[in-house]
C-alpha cells in the first residue's frame, strides 16, 4: 500500500494485524467509500488476529481496563461516555 | 478541570482522509504512537456505517515530578471508538486513557468532515478535549496543565498525517480515484470546454458585430445615398413646379 503499517501491542500479532490490515484499507476505499460495501469481508482474517490479540491482553492485564472503559462509554453509543456528554456532543444535541 | 480545542484544515478530500486515517501510525512525527490495534468493527450496511474499537499504544517520556504516580512506566494506551458515517461524510472519534485513569482522565473528540468552504476537496478536523485530575490540590492543577500542554505539542500531529496522505496520495489515485480522481478530471474537462465555448462565442460574436458593423456602414450610406437623391428630387420637382 506504498506506506509502513503500524505494529501490534502484542508483537507475535503483527503479522496477523498486517494480513487483516490489508484487507480491510483495500475493502475501506474500494468497498465501503463507494456505498458498495454488503458485509465486512476481511472476516477469516479478522477471526486469526483477534484470536492472537485477545490472548495478549490477558497476559498484560489489559482487559479489565478495557471492561471498565467499556461500561463507561460503550461502543454501542460510538464511545460517548455514559451521562457525561463531551463537548462536542453537548453543542450537537444544542444544534439539533 | 480543563479544555483543549484545536481546528485544521487538510487539502485532501473527505474521502481520502478517512481511508489515510486508518494508516495514519508510524508517521515521522507522531513517534510516541508504538502500536494501533482492531478491538473490534462493526459495519452496518443499512445506515452505511462503520464503528470500530481501536487500542493505541503510547510511550511518552513522563517528566519526573510525575513519575511518582506512573510507576516510572512510560507505557500507556488509549481506548478509542470512531464512527464512518457515510451518508453524512463524517468520522468522529472518541478516545480515553485506559492507563494512569486514577490520576487523570483526557476524554477526547477528533471529527473529521468535508471542509464547508471547499467540500470536495478539503476536509476540516476539529479536536476537543476534557482533562481532569482526580487530585483536587495544586498537583492536580498542575497534571491538568501539563496535559493540556501535550495536546499543544501535538497538534504537530498534523505535520504528521500530512506526510502520511502525500505518501499514501499516488496510491489513492492511481487504485481509487473513481471518487476524487475522476471528478477533478472532470472539472479539469469542463473548464477547457468551456474555455474553447467560450473563445468560440467570442471569436463570433466579434464576426457577428464586425458584419453588423460594415452591414450599418453601408445601410447608412445607402440612406444617406437614397436621403441625398431624394433630396434632390424633391428640390427638382419644387423648382419644375415652380
């Protein structure tokens, strides 16, 4: 893709990053920019790498971070921390 | 608690910022940035929008009068959630600290949209940021600020992502420019066809007002001609009357 690709926290899924990173900037920018995008098609490689990363996190504590960040601002609200609206939130819900 | 706002502008256009975003580390200035991880991606085909959980590994260098409270660690990730929303060309952003949130919490908003004043081919980011302490004395105050600071530094950010869409820019339009590529084309051929239409209005209209100049010339003369002769008519038949 002409540019270097960033590295994983757990460095034995870095290969595997690279492999779904691949996949998913073609399928970004040919797929889903076009609105031709139907589903994710990087699935099996995804499947691979978030196997090796779910490993490592375990190993380096991070989950429990990460369960903690989730209950405050879920990804089901794109990240907006819970009864706590950001700035930039408070001036959309202003505008709208 | 404390705020940091920040707004750029990049001369590329939405499109190709938003794919650039996902290749946006290593970049030569923002070396603090080690790794970048996929948590998690959904992608909803009905309202053309894709979400992703993303884990950002930082290494930056914690001056010692902080050092206390870390650890000495310099280790530290971020949690981020960003939105694609497509149908209204808008990336949002939404990061936190996961390491060091007992001591501080930087909650911080990056969007990304087509830049008002030139929406095909400019993208305008604008950054917001909420910094809070949990020490409530001069320490506290004292974190905030050095935070915030941070968030001055890097805004050379910038410096950074640009160098990665010049990179990146060939690619994009060489593999992808259906989106941009063409349209510029496109503009790039309306503009000499409308150069080569207009030389030609002009080119006839100035033979049209020519013709209508030298046509006037020789109408007046006739006139003047006709005006003459009957003239003198007139003036033979008075003096024959007389």
């Amino acid at each position: 893709m002409g540019n270097i690709m960033s590295t994983s926290f757990a460095p034995e899924c870095t290969e595997l990053k690279h492999k779904y990173d691949s996949c998913f900037n073609s399928w970004y920018s040919e797929k889903f920019l076009k609105g031709k995008g139907l589903h994710n098609e990087c699935e099996d490689f995804w499947q691979d790498y978030k196997k090796c990363i779910e490993v490592h996190m375990k190993k380096q504590g991070i989950e429990h971070l990460l369960d903690d960040a989730r209950k405050e601002a879920p990804f089901e609200n794109g990240g907006t921390p819970k009864g706590k609206p950001t700035q930039l939130s408070a001036k959309d819900s202003k505008a709208r | 608690m404390k705020f940091f706002k920040s707004e750029q502008t990049f001369d590329y256009p939405w499109e190709q910022v938003s794919a650039a975003n996902w290749q946006k580390y290593p970049n030569k200035i923002s070396t603090h940035v080690k790794s970048v991880d996929v948590l998690r991606r959904e992608f909803d085909p009905v309202r053309q929008t894709l979400t992703s959980e993303r884990l950002i590994g930082c290494a930056q260098n914690i001056p010692r009068w902080l050092s206390f409270l870390t650890g000495g660690i310099n280790k530290s990730y971020v949690r981020e959630v960003s939105v694609v929303d497509l149908k209204n060309r808008k990336l949002t952003m939404k990061s936190c600290n996961l390491t060091w949130g007992s001591v501080l919490k930087v909650w911080e908003t990056v969007t990304y949209s087509p830049d008002p004043k030139n929406p095909l081919c400019s993208t305008k980011f604008e950054q917001d940021a909420e910094i809070q302490a949990s020490l409530h004395c001069q320490i506290g105050d004292k974190i905030e600020q050095w935070s915030v600071d941070r968030f001055g530094q890097n805004a050379k950010g910038k410096v950074g992502f640009d160098s990665v869409l010049e990179k990146l820019d060939p690619v994009w339009n060489e593999k992808f420019n259906d989106l941009s590529g063409k349209t510029s084309k496109l503009f790039d051929q309306m503009n000499s066809r409308t150069t080569s239409v207009l030389k030609e209005l002009n080119d006839r209209a100035d033979s049209v007002i020519k013709e209508l100049n030298d046509r006037k010339e020789c109408a007046l003369q006739d006139v003047n001609g006709r005006g003459q002769s009957a003239v003198s008519q007139l003036r033979d038949s008075i003096l024959h009357k007389n």
